[in-house]
C-alpha cells in the first residue's frame, strides 16, 4: 500500500520561501494526483494546491501568488514551495494522494504530516 | 467561492449513543462530499467520499447521507475509538474543509 512521508526544516525564517517534500512509496507517483493541506496548531484544515496526473496545477486563490507544488518522477516525490512566509503560515503540513471515481475525488491516504514554524 | 459550516462544533456523548453531524453548503456542490476523522497528532482520516460511499475498512457504524447543500454524518453505536474530531469537505470547486465537530466523551 502507498505511503507518503513529508520531509523538510521544522523552521524558516520569515518573508524566506518554504520548501517541503513529500516521499511517495509503495506506488508510481505519476499514476495519480496530489495535493498539499495544512493545518495550523490547534485550527481546522486548509487545502493548499494539487497536481494533477497532466502535471496541470491548481492552488488556493488566497495562497496561489506564493505557491509551486511539483512533481519529480524520478525520485518519486512531490514537493512544495511557499514563498514569503509570515507567521500565519506556521501550520502542520501534509501531502495527500487522490481518490477518484469520475468527477468525484477525495484525499487519501495522507501523510503523518510536518511542522512549520516561521520565525521572525 | 463555496463555504462549508458543520454544526455542532462539538458535542458530547456516551459509548453506544448515536450521534449526528451536520455539513452545510453555502451553495449546492451536489454529491460531492467527503468526511474525515482526525485524532490528536495525526492526520485525518477518509471515512465517507462522495456523500454516503463508505472508505474500505471504515466501521458500518459511519454513515452518511444528503445532497445540494446539506449533508449529514452519522456514527450509531459510538465505540472509544470514536471520539475524534470530523471534518467535512468538498470537491465541487476549489476544495475546502468545515471547520470541524469535535466528538468527546459525556
């Protein structure tokens, strides 16, 4: 069964760019879509962006002037960059596969997740 | 830009109590609707995609139910296990999450 395992610093630097990786195993990372979610501590869930299986993206309008989420085929990993950071970005994040049946999609499994904290 | 409340916001029950959980729409996102479970420190769990079609391994006690713009979690026969906090979300445009039910113990 496919596994996910979120990597990356635990801690950036406000206004410098986030970057995560997200390890896929268990499974052929083109054969489906991701998405990144975060959640900041103690609050609800927030979806950042996916990618599709075309490599076609799509983000959260809040977030989308600051974010890039990839894919590297060859490792098997997918990843994310969040630029400009401010404390309000200091959240758990996680990778998640998509599910699919037609037009219908949901997110599962997920990763274990990370957390982020953004320093001044 | 579709917005999703649940209510309540928590609630408290007893092991064996039947307990239910309210999502609404802002507008209707017909069957597209998903539920999770989230337990303290660990990712959130799909129980339910597309309204009411029951994720491979999930208990039969979770159930769900509606269309358009309300929808309705179910958990008959609440076991420890249980108590979680449970989100909504759908996929009918950009994705997005109600804010969570946190489900404790009465």
């Amino acid at each position: 069964q496919v596994q996910l395992q979120e990597s990356g610093p635990g801690l950036v630097k406000s206004s410098e760019t986030l970057s995560l990786t997200c390890s896929v195993s268990g499974g052929s990372i083109s054969s489906y879509s991701w998405s990144w979610i975060r959640q900041p501590p103690g609050k609800g869930l927030e979806w950042i962006g996916y990618i599709y299986t075309s490599g076609r993206t799509n983000y959260n309008p809040s977030l989308k002037s600051r974010v890039t989420v990839s894919v590297d085929t060859s490792k098997n990993q997918l990843s994310l960059k969040l630029s400009s950071v401010t404390a309000a970005d200091t959240a758990v994040y996680y990778c998640a596969r998509h599910g699919s049946s037609g037009a219908y999609y949901w997110f599962d499994p997920w990763g274990q997740g990370t957390l982020v904290t953004v320093s001044s | 830009d579709i917005q999703m409340t649940q209510s309540p916001s928590s609630l408290s029950a007893s092991v064996g109590d039947r307990v239910t959980i309210t999502c609404r729409a802002s507008q209707s996102i017909s069957s597209y609707l998903n539920w999770y479970q989230q337990k303290p420190g660990k990712a959130p769990k799909l129980l339910i995609y597309a309204v009411s079609s029951l994720q491979s391994g999930v208990p039969s006690r979770f159930s769900g139910s509606g269309s358009g713009t309300d929808f309705t979690l179910a958990i008959s026969g609440l076991q420890p296990e249980d108590f979680a906090t449970y989100y909504c979300q759908q996929s009918s445009d950009t994705p997005r999450f109600g804010p969570g039910t946190k489900v404790d113990i009465k």
